[in-house]
C-alpha cells in the first residue's frame, strides 16, 4: 500500500539537523531544540508502527518511478520496529548530551552530527533498494567519523583512524558486493533482486557475493574475525557519543544481514555453517576480551561483540523461532547497551575514573542511582523476568531444534560469563569499599552541576530503564511483534508483492 | 577494451591493497583511494559495456528498438566517486591531524589505546 509518511522519520531528522545548524552557537537552544525533534520523531515512529501493525507493509516510490526502476522505501515491521527503539534510544542520549557533553564540543556542531547520523540510521532501516543502502551507511559513517573526532583528543584520534580506515574498506567491499549483484541480476531492488536471484545458474558467483556482503557488514557490526577496532576505539569520545555508538552503529550491520540474508542470499549451506561457527567465536571471543580487562567502557566495548554473537545464531539457523529470538535480542540490546554507556558515563562523571580496580563504595554514596543502575546491568545478563532473558530461550531451543550444539553451548556460556563479568564489575564498582580518589583539575564533577544537569543526565537512563524494564515484563507484546517479524523473514513473498505490485509474474 | 579494463581493475586493487597493508597511515589513504577507484571501474566494467548505442531514443520512435548503453551503472559510480571524495578528503584531514598530534606516521605506534587495559 502506497504511504508516502514512512519517509517521515528521515525527513524530521533532517530538518532538525539543519534548524540546529542555523543555532550554531547557542548551544542552549541547541539542547531544547534538539530534545523537541527527538521526542516528535518517537511519536512518529510510534504513529507509523501502529499504521504497519494494522493495514501491513506500506511503500513509496520516490519520484513515483514504479519500483524495480526507482528508489523504493518500505515500511515494513522490522524497519519500523526498528525506527522506533532507535528514535527512542536517539531521544536518551539527546537528553544525556545536555548534561554531559563538554560546551566547547556544542559549539562545533555535536548536535547537528548527531541529527544526520540518526536520520542515516532511520533511512537505512526504512529503504528498499540496496544501493540506497549503501548510501545511507555512508552517512552513517562519515556522521559517525565526525562525532567520534569532535573535541580532538590525543586517543581520540588514534581510535579514529582505526575505525575510520577499517570502515571505509568494509564500503569499498559492499560496494564490490553491489557491483556484482547488478552484474548479475541487473537491477538493485531487494525485492526484485530476491524473485532475480534464484533464477541465476552460477551458484558459486552468488555466494562469492553472499561472502563479500558478510565481510562487509561484519567488519560493521564488529563479528568474529574482524572486531578489533570496536575496543581500540569505542571507549575514546565522550560517553553520550560511546552511548550512541554502542547502541546503535553496530546493529545497523546485523539489520542489514537480516535484510540481505533473508531476501537475497540465504538457504544455502555452506554460508549456514560458516556463519554459524563465526557466531559461536564472536560470542566467545568477546567474552573472554572482556574479562581481560579493566577499563568499563572497553569491557562494555567487548560485550557488545559478545552480543552481536548471540544476534548471529538467529542469521546462521534461520528458522522463525531462531530469528523470533535475535529481533527480540535486538530490540533489547539496542536500548540496553545505550543504556550501559550512559552508566559507564555517569560514573565517569561522579569518580573522573572508569577504571574499576581504582572505584569502588558507589553504593554507599549513591544507593538510588545505584539501584537505577543495576537495572542495565542485569537486564544485559538476562536475569528473568529482565529483558535478555527471554531472547535466550528462544536462541537455545531454535539452536536445539537444528541440532547444532555448538551454538547451544556458546550460547549458555556466553551468558554465563556475561553474569561473571556484570558480577565483578557490579562487585567492585558499587560494593567494594571505595577509596578517595584524586580530583582531576579539569572537568566538572556530578555532584558540582546544578540540579537540571544532574536530572538531565540521570532522566535518560529512567526513560531506558523504564523502556527495558517493560520489554522484560511485558515481554508477551514484543514477543507477539517479534514473531511476525521473524515469520516476515522466512517467507518475504508479502514483502516482495507488496513492493513490486502487480509487476509479479 | 573488456580485457584492459579487467588488467586495470585487477592493478588497482593489487596496488590498494598492498598499500592498505603497509606501515605508514599516509600509504594505507593512498590504498583506499587506490581501491576505491578500482571498485567504481568495477561496477562500471559489470553493467555491461556496449559501445556507441547512448540510451537516448529517436525523435521519431517510442521505445528503444536496439541495445542501448545501460545508463544506471553511471549513475552508481558517479554518486560513489562523490561519496568516496567526501568520505577520502575527510580521512586525509584526519591523518594530518594525527601526525600533527601524534607526531609519528607509523602505524605500529599508534597503539595506545589497545594496549592499556
């Protein structure tokens, strides 16, 4: 059904990146600005998810060039699911920059960056053609690339060239990768590229491309082999940047494998079982990194890989109750591991430390904000009835039912070494006896900001928190959406005749 | 002309690659360009090539009535090169930020943020 509003989102990005443009210096109205656009564009998303929940997939063709010749953008459940728990996620680290983010750094246009980056994300999850995709991840990145160097830091840039160079050459290899699918098939519309694909011959060309889009957006999404940037350089901008970052940049990879792996490529064993053994490795080798180290963000950093794991198993089985459980974990993961960073942030910002060896007594002096901050924490472990729980099961028992253990058993270790680590950081940042530490002379402490910074800073993590604590307990509604999304993804002929028509042969 | 545009192609992302894999911060920039121009030959090389038949129709015809020169892989590489430009001009400005406060082009040194725990 034609709906040209589901472009909304982007375009509202849009526009707020551009007005907070023409507030360059008034970093004041920046903030009320920026925080007015973000809460507009969850009560957008939550208006298009209703509309996609009750009349199905919406489309739109731009310029109205009958899809597979134009640029289509779909609306279909995962996208707008998606749209909305990242517009959510955006409006909690909008707020969190209020509070946290240095003025100098304001003034040379965070929010405005920030505005384009979340619009790249909202156009990724709502498009229908895969080298507009590639578009907007390259808005994305260079967005990403200037909030990661704003402020120019010496460790800030260094982690910037890391993540810089790795991310161009994963575009230069989507880029392969799209070259080859027009090759192919000659066009570029997911839809019509799914009906095309399966009538070329030359198999092993198809999973050469397959392979080339799974190098791509796994160097993006930080899986097994080619995850090392993630912790060289997520922990050096500021918090809210991390916050972002963690939550949302990563998933944007897996989104597109979701996208490309059920349309496109897919069914096909030899991608199964190599995707399946690069799950079972990022899970582990994110856990045990982050075990080995000291630093919260960096363990964060590690847990994100370690989780982006767990989103895999779903990819690698694909069945619908594998998949019922990774758009459940994603659903979750983004709003927790934004969540997560805003804590690391947080306090950062009491203690001018992160590391956990030096802080301690967090508890004692803070027992509120301590109790608010357990609720991150534990519900990344997935202690029932919180929110990671319940993706678990389903991984465990769609991994069971394929009869591929060794996804059931890193699965299972995977979360219990996520439990030791969120236990000794829980352990020896809040419980142990903590000791004075030196003031650093530059920088403003927690308890030195007014009481509107304190709020601002401690409101986003409620807003999260509260988010969280609702997709644990009222786990029944996400579980209902995850599941058609997943029954969505095995069998995509809705989306496919939804885009192209009535052009279906 | 299809074999000297694969030799190229095939030059451009040799010559990338090795200079991704080199020490300096300067060379890997270069491999990405390098590369980048490799991958925007490619797909032209892959929409297929077909010479003197511009996809423009005749006053007096409606549709085409032979083959044209697909228009759409020029379309891709042109919104590539711009993007790529951007996306390159950004991380030249970056090395050179770097060298002015790291004072190194050594990648190997760069390794600070790795290392401590």
């Amino acid at each position: 059904m034609n709906n040209p509003y589901i472009v909304l989102p982007i375009i509202l990005q849009l526009v707020a990146a551009v007005v907070l443009m023409f507030f360059w210096t008034k970093t004041k109205a920046q903030k009320v600005l920026s925080i007015i656009f973000s809460v507009a564009a969850v009560l957008v998303a939550a208006y298009l998810l209703v509309e996609v929940w009750h009349s199905g997939i919406l489309i739109t063709q731009s310029g109205n060039w009958k899809a597979p010749f134009g640029i289509t953008f779909v609306a279909d459940l995962l996208g707008v699911t998606l749209v909305l728990v990242s517009s959510i996620a955006a409006l909690g680290v909008s707020i969190f920059s209020a509070g946290s983010m240095r003025e100098e750094r304001l003034k040379f246009g965070y929010y405005p960056v920030f505005h384009f980056l979340v619009m790249g994300l909202q156009g990724a999850f709502l498009t229908g053609d895969i080298f507009n995709l590639y578009v907007w991840f390259e808005v994305i990145i260079i967005s990403s690339f200037v909030l990661m160097t704003l402020g120019g830091k010496k460790a800030q840039l260094e982690g910037a060239i890391k993540y810089v160079s790795l991310n161009l050459l994963a575009s230069s290899l989507f880029l392969i990768g799209i070259g080859f699918l027009y090759g192919l098939t000659g066009t570029l519309n997911m839809a019509d590229l799914s009906i095309k694909i399966k009538e070329i011959q030359n198999i092993g060309l198809v999973n050469v491309t397959g392979g080339l889009f799974l190098v791509a957006f796994g160097i993006k999404s930080a899986i097994f082999p080619m995850y090392f940037w993630l912790p060289a350089s997520y922990h050096t901008p500021p918090p809210a940047v991390t916050a972002i970052f963690g939550g949302l940049l990563t998933k944007v990879g897996v989104y597109a494998m979701l996208r490309t792996f059920s349309l496109i490529f897919g069914g096909d064993e030899f991608m199964t079982v190599t995707i399946s053994i690069i799950a079972a490795l990022t899970i582990l080798g994110g856990a045990f990194g982050a075990m080995s180290h000291r630093h919260m963000s960096k363990i964060f950093g590690y847990l994100i890989i370690s989780h982006i794991g767990f989103m895999m198993v779903g990819i690698s089985i694909f069945t619908e109750i594998a998949l019922l459980g990774t758009i459940f974990y994603l659903i979750h993961d983004i709003i927790v591991k934004t969540n997560l960073f805003m804590v690391s942030g947080l306090v950062l910002k009491i203690n001018g430390t992160q590391d956990i060896k030096d802080l301690g007594g967090l508890y004692k002096s803070y027992p509120l904000l301590s109790l608010l901050m357990a609720i991150p924490l534990f519900s990344l472990v997935g202690i029932p009835p919180l929110s990671g729980f319940w993706a678990k099961i389903f991984f465990v028992e769609g991994a069971l039912e394929a009869g591929d253990y060794l996804l059931v058993i890193s699965v299972i270790l995977g979360s219990f070494l996520t439990l030791w680590i969120i236990g000794k950081v829980w352990t020896e940042v809040f419980w142990k006896k903590g000791e004075n530490l030196p003031k650093q002379a530059n920088g403003v402490y927690f308890d030195e900001l007014p009481p509107i910074g304190k709020w601002s800073m401690v409101f986003p993590m409620l807003l999260l928190s509260f988010v969280s604590l609702y997709i644990g307990l009222g786990a029944k509604h996400v579980i209902s959406l995850s599941q058609k999304i997943a029954t969505e993804l095995v069998d995509p002929s809705s989306y496919i005749q939804v885009v192209l028509q009535n052009q279906v042969p | 002309m299809e074999l000297l545009l694969i030799l190229i192609i095939g030059l451009l992302h040799a010559g990338g690659l090795y200079m991704l894999l080199r020490r300096s911060m300067f060379k890997m920039i270069i491999g990405l360009i390098l590369l980048g121009n490799g991958v925007n030959l490619l797909i032209f090389l892959l929409g297929r090539l077909t010479k003197g038949h511009p996809p423009v129709i005749d006053g007096n015809a409606k549709i085409f009535s032979e083959i044209y020169a697909d228009p759409l892989p020029q379309a891709l590489i042109l919104t590539a090169i711009v993007i790529g430009f951007g996306l390159q001009s950004f991380a030249i400005i970056l090395i050179k930020r770097v060298y002015q406060v790291l004072g190194t082009d050594d990648l190997d040194e760069l390794n600070s943020t790795d290392e401590e725990i």
